[in-house]
C-alpha cells in the first residue's frame, strides 16, 4: 500500500510541530512512543495493529488524530481529510462521537441496530432516497444497504453497519422529548445517590431505552462523567486542587434558597488522613471545607502512600486563593460575599501537622498554654501546676515557643492565627477522648475506679435495655460495653450526653457519678444551639470543667490527665472565641463525608482520578433544591414514643398523639408542675432541661400544634417507674 505522507514530512521540526498541536488540541501533555511509531507506520502506508494495556492512556487518540495530523503534514486547510472507523460496540461509539464534537471536530456515527419495537423517530435510507443534517452529512443507499457518505467539512465517521438494510440515526441526535429530559436528570440523580456500578447503570438503561424511553446508551453519558483528570505529582503522590471558590459557588447555586440569608462566608476548614485499603499504605489526605452549616465539599485531594510533606508544598494552592478571596471576596450572581476563614478543625495529630508544632504526647503538647507535662509511663499533666500561661498569636507568629514549635507554619502567610483559629475538635478530644478513656478505665482501670463484674454487666444491661428507645436521628441503638472497642465516635457521644447519667446511676460510686455528670452537663451546655442559654450557663461549664479535669487523678488515678483531659479546661475559649456551639466547629460532618469519599473508590486503580470522576458526576446530577441544614431540631415526627417527644418554651414537653392531614398535631403536654429534678449536682437538671416524669399521659393537657411550636426533639428513656427527658443537643448525622 503507498504512502498518505512523503516519508520527509514524518521527520524533524515540521513533524514535532504538528504532533504538539494535536497533543494541545486534544488536551493531552504528549503522546506515547508507540502511538508516535503507529502513526509514522500508517501515513507509510503499513497495516497496523496497535493493542494497549487499561491504564496506558487514550488508545483511540492514534486514530482520531489522523485526520488532523494529515492536515497538518500537508499544510492543508484542517478538516480536509476524514476517517473512517469501524467499531464493534453502539454505546462505545456513541461516546467517541460525543467527545470529539466535544472538542470541535465533525463527526458523526452510522449504525444499523434492529430496534423495531422501539417508539422512536429514525431515518431510513431506501433505494434513491437522500438524508442531510447540521453536520453536513449527505448519503446514498441501495437496497443492499451499500451507501455513499459525502464527506465534505467532516472529519471523523464512525461505521459499524454490517446489515442488509441500513437504519441510520442523524448527528446530532434529535433533542429528547422533556419527558426523557426530565427522566435522564432524575435518573442521573439517583445513580450517583445509590452508587451505581457502570453495569448496572448501563443495564438499566438498555431497558428504559427498549421500553420506548430516548436516553443515553451508556451510564457515563447520562452522568456527564468527565474523560480526562488532570493530575498534578506533588508531595510524593498525587493531588488535584478543586478550589475554595469552585466549592462554594456550586454549593450557593445548589441551595439558592438559602442565598438571601447568607451574610459572610464563614470557611471551616479540615485536614485528616484517610487510609483507603487494609493491605496497603495507600491513603487520601484531602482538605475540605464547609461554610455555613451547609454541606462539606473538597478543596484538595492528596493520593500517595503517607501524608503530604513538605506541608508548604501541600498548602501552596490553598493560601495562594485563600489570600486571593480575602481580597475579593466570592461573587454569585452579581452579589459579592465576604471570604473568612472561621476556623481549622482537625485532629490534635493533624494540627500538629498543619501547625509544625510537637506532637500531642510531648512535654509541652498543649497548644493553648505553656504547662509542662510530667513522665508517669506516660505524659501526664498536672492539674495542680498553675504556673502556665496561655499562648498568643504574637509570639506564635515570631516562633518564640522553641519547644513548641518546630517551624514557621505556612498558614501563617495567609493570615491564619495558629493557636486561637484551631479549634479543639470535641470529637476527637472528647468523644473519642475522655469518653472513652473513662469507659475504659471503669473496665480495667486502676483498683479505685474499676468497676467488678457484676456492676460491669449491670451497666451493660442497662443500655441493651434502652434499645430501640433512641429516637430516628440516631444512626445507632446502645449496645453493650462487651463491644467497647468496636464503640464509634457517635455511641461514646450518645453515651456522654444520653444514656451514661442514665445507666450509671445508682451502679458506681457517688463520687464517680457526680464526676461524670460535671463532664456531661458542661458539654451539654457548650453544644446548645441557644446562644442566649448558652451563653448565660458559659461560666457553668468552664467551672465544672476545671472540677472535672482538677479532681480526675483523685477518681481515676495519677495517670488518667493525658493531653486530651488537660485540654477539656480550653474548651470553653472556643465556644467564646467562635460565637457558637461546639457543634458548628466539630469535626463530625467531615468524617461522615470521608466514609464518602471511600465509598467512591470501587477498585485500586487510580483512586484519586476515581474520587474526581464521583465528584464531577455528583455535581453535573445535583438540583437545585431548598436548604435543609444539616442540624435538624425537629427531626422525624411520630405517634411512636421515640419520636413523640418535644420540648417547648417555658421547659414543657409534648408528646405526639396523632397527626393531623393539614400538617397540626395532637398532642399531650406535660408542664413544669409534672416534671422533676433526675438529678441535683451540679446543677439541677430541670435548669438544663432534663427532666424526670413519673407518667407522660398522667394529668397531661390535649392541645392541638403546629410545627413550628416544636423548638427542638427530645430524647425520652425509660427508667424505673417513669421517663427522662433530654433535649437533643448533638448534630443529626445525614451520611
């Protein structure tokens, strides 16, 4: 077969020339030698059989760029010259069509599939009959299905017809009736909701299609999945900056609703590590952000086999815009929003990072004052050391804590205060902190305080008996302390401020109890969403905390005050310094949306351009649609006891009898006159809002309320011959 090309033309500056336009033009950085040498074989006019490995790269680019290479080799006008391919899948060249129009270039597919039964509109090529179409395809066709395609101003055509009678759909496509507009975004909708697998996605739609239906062949066209990712090495792996801004703008367009009410942009931003397999080192160290109370969404996503260093190169993208929006703010249509980062909430050893300070288990971890921990097996800090002070900005600025610090942070250059802008995560500190070392030293603890068997099993029947009593919002019933170790962040929580005064009481001692109960009312107090309650009990909580942490080595011995105990004492400073409940600063949101972005990697191959995929498929799929924030105070409404209760103004509580069709409920309400005191001290619970009620029907009063005289659910446990009665304070998880 004669050469396409002079032989001359396949070498030297003209060739590299043309072959780096067609990598611009293409967007891809260069092609592969072995796509180079098909290329130079085929315009030599050699038959080529070309067979890559997954992975290896766009295989179909050697045949897609013929044309406009030949072009250029010729110096002719570009869209001279056309190919012709044969490709044995409908759905496969449907794509190839879609994403070369995508890049500017005519192209346009004929196909002969027998779909008889299907309700669409089709041409047909008969004997002497002509078909044209936007793309300036003109074709002839005799009864033996043999055509002649015209093709002037195109430059690809796809062919995979090999029937005696030809059924050709024009190119474009005809546009779908709304009805299947509507149906394609709803069913994208659902797909990326459920997790679709590519199979069964494609399957589904073989069968809406058959069924009359016109939508895409194949699941990535409906979900608009992005071909290419871009992907940067950095830090010794992978990373992909998505943006601040990109984040925020599609979250405002996502919930327009809530635009109106929006003031500042108040950025919380989180940085943890996310190990993907169990076999391997991989792990994702992504930086997320949420503003608002609205929805978490990815700045950043790192992919290699340990965390990101050196941390400067890791931030780089994030300060660069950070500073860029502190000057200019976000604008969304046509109104400019003030940019603040609120806060950091992260992990003590995430904080560390981000910080470049010790580590939490150092002598001098404690990143809000200068108190010097002790060795006892352990680093322990004593609460009877008043000489500390509490660290400042300025002098974390100029690194004047030499045995804090360990470098200049970079966040630094972007105006962020290292010790007052990182907040204590109670998540972390708290849940996963104290809650748990006190279970676990009630376990197996020092003789003091651990508790014997039988008042072990005691308190581990008394939470299985309050399963199923927990109402809707709770992503888990209490189990028992036989499965402590397998306790996650939300059953500690739920223990803390829930079922532990309850199952506790009258099974330990008086003074482990009351110790308790001084960790319990004072974080419920931080995480009250009442600003103006919260406040006036601010003082409360910061006293029975320094109790608490001041008195632990009397309770639980001298090796119970670690970092996380020492650090209950600053806790209140966040609470006062952010103008908000623990729960709009709490690492919560961000570790539901990790287990989301797991969820996303279906297979180790290239889980960073997986996750980005997921990513882009979710926004192409996501509506718009009214706020729904994520800290419901009302939550599920039922006749069911569980969610029955509610409280109301004036510290009375309701309990849903029946609702009505028109929206109002009937319900039984229990006034102060019906409702104790569950306990006295530290403070008197009924002060809290926790109450204990012998009989929830006994002297209640019928009255008929709307929703909105709901100010918050309630948790009603049951206890000897009665109920308590527990606002909901913690945040509803929506993962």
């Amino acid at each position: 077969m004669a050469s396409f090309i002079e032989p001359s033309l396949l070498e030297g500056e003209h060739f590299s020339e043309a072959i780096r336009i067609v990598c611009c033009f293409f967007q891809v950085e260069s092609l592969h030698r072995e796509q180079i040498e098909a290329l130079k074989a085929f315009f030599l006019g050699k038959n080529i059989f070309f067979s890559a490995g997954t992975g290896y790269g766009i295989k179909s680019l050697v045949f897609q760029a013929v044309p406009l290479l030949a072009d250029l080799l010729d110096e002719q006008v570009v869209g001279s010259s056309i190919a012709i391919i044969i490709c044995p899948l409908v759905s496969l060249m449907l794509d190839q069509v879609a994403y070369l129009k995508s890049l500017g270039l005519n192209a346009a597919d004929v196909y002969n599939v027998k779909r008889g039964e299907k309700k669409r509109q089709r041409l047909r090529y008969q004997t002497n009959s002509t078909i044209s179409d936007q793309s300036g395809i003109s074709g002839h066709s005799d009864i033996s299905g043999q055509s002649d395609i015209d093709s002037d101003g195109l430059d690809l055509v796809i062919d995979s017809s090999d029937s005696s009678q030809s059924e050709v759909e024009s190119a474009p496509p005809s546009p779908l009736p709304s009805s299947d507009v509507t149906l394609k975004n709803e069913l994208a909708a659902w797909a990326t909701r459920n997790r679709c697998t590519r199979d069964s996605l494609n399957q589904l739609l073989q069968i809406f299609n058959l069924h009359g239906h016109s939508l895409p062949m194949d699941g990535r066209t409906l979900l608009q999945t992005a071909r290419n990712i871009t992907t940067q090495m950095k830090c010794g792996g992978q990373y992909i900056y998505f943006g601040i801004e990109a984040g925020i703008v599609q979250i405002l367009s996502k919930y327009s609703s809530a635009v109106d009410r929006l003031g500042d942009i108040d950025l919380v931003v989180n940085v943890d590590g996310l190990p993907l397999f169990k076999s391997t080192n991989h792990q994702f160290w992504p930086i997320l952000g949420r503003f608002n109370n609205l929805e978490v969404f990815v700045i950043g996503l790192f992919y290699g086999n340990t965390k990101p260093v050196p941390v400067g190169e890791y931030l780089q993208d994030f300060i660069e815009e950070v500073n860029k929006l502190n000057d200019t703010g976000i604008t969304h249509e046509g109104r400019n929003y003030k940019f603040v980062v609120k806060c950091f909430c992260c992990d003590a050893p995430a904080r560390c990072y981000l910080k470049c300070i010790i580590g939490h288990t150092a002598y001098f971890a404690c990143e809000r004052c200068t108190m010097k921990g002790s060795w006892d097996g352990r680093v322990v800090f004593d609460a009877d050391n008043d000489a500390a002070v509490l660290r400042t900005d300025e002098l974390f600025l100029s690194c004047s804590y030499e045995t804090h610090q360990k470098q200049p942070s970079p966040l630094l250059l972007c105006g962020v205060s290292c010790v007052k802008q990182f907040s204590l995560d109670y998540m972390h500190m708290v849940c996963l902190g104290v809650t748990k070392r006190i279970l676990h030293y009630l376990k197996k603890g020092p003789r003091k305080c651990k508790l014997s068997s039988q008042q072990f099993s005691q308190i581990s029947d008394n939470l299985k008996a309050l399963r199923g009593a927990m109402p809707s919002e709770f992503a888990r019933q209490p189990r028992s302390l036989v499965e402590l170790e397998r306790w996650k962040a939300t059953e500690f929580r739920q223990f803390l401020l829930y079922t532990g005064p309850v199952v506790l009481k009258n099974v330990v001692s008086k003074d482990i109890y009351q110790h308790f109960l001084c960790l319990s009312v004072a974080i419920s107090i931080l995480l009250d969403s009442d600003n103006n309650k919260r406040n006036s009990h601010l003082a409360l909580a910061q006293d029975l905390l320094h109790y608490f942490v001041n008195n632990a080595k009397h309770v639980y011995g001298n090796t119970f005050t670690l970092y996380n105990v020492h650090s209950l004492k600053h806790l209140p400073e966040d609470v006062r310094y952010f103008k908000c409940s623990l729960n709009e600063i709490s690492a919560f949101p961000f570790e539901n949306f990790m287990q989301h972005l797991k969820k996303c990697v279906r297979n180790g191959q290239n889980p960073i351009v997986q996750v980005a995929k997921r990513l882009g498929e979710n926004m192409d799929a996501g509506a718009k649609q009214h706020v729904t924030s994520n800290f419901s105070k009302i939550g599920t409404v039922s006749d069911n006891i569980k969610d029955s209760c509610f409280l109301l103004e004036g510290n009375r509580f309701a309990f849903v009898q029946e609702q009505r069709s028109n929206g109002t409920f009937v319900c039984n309400i229990l006034d102060d006159r019906q409702l104790e005191n569950f306990y006295s001290s530290p403070a008197e619970s009924k002060v809290l809002n926790v109450n204990y009620v012998r009989d929830t029907h006994h002297k209640a009063k019928r009255v008929l309320l709307e929703a909105s005289s709901f100010i918050r659910k309630a948790v009603c446990l049951p206890v000897s011959e009665g109920h308590v009665l527990f606002p909901l304070h913690h945040e509803v998880e929506r993962c």
